[in-house]
C-alpha cells in the first residue's frame, strides 16, 4: 500500500532531487504540487501528496516534446 502523503526527505527520494532542488521546484514551478502544512506552528511537519506528484509527473512527460 502507497503512503497517500510523503515528508519533503521521501519526495526528495523520491523524485530523486536534493532537498534544495525540490524547494526551488516548489518556488519557481507553479504546476508542481503545493506541500500541505500539517499544523498552524513554524515547526509544524510538511506533507505532499503521493497522487498529485504522480499527477504532475505524467502531465511533465507528456508536454516534453511540445
């Protein structure tokens, strides 16, 4: 069974990018899925969400020859 949300080390893993890699990717590419905060504190753990990186990766193979 797939974890439905991943920590920002798993999806570093992953999509097998650096932490500061994927943190640019969030920044600078509006397609890519938006972390979802788990609480309202700084601390507070960072999720993404499995389906939605498999999501944005097939919609990415799809335009790289357009």
């Amino acid at each position: 069974m797939q974890k439905l949300r991943l920590t920002m080390n798993e999806v570093c893993h992953f999509l097998s990018v650096q932490r500061d890699k994927l943190n640019k990717m969030v920044k600078d590419d509006p397609t890519f899925p938006r972390p979802i905060k788990e609480g309202s504190t700084r601390q507070s753990a960072v999720y993404f969400d499995h389906n939605e990186l498999i999501e944005w990766w097939e919609v990415k193979k799809q335009t790289r020859y357009s």
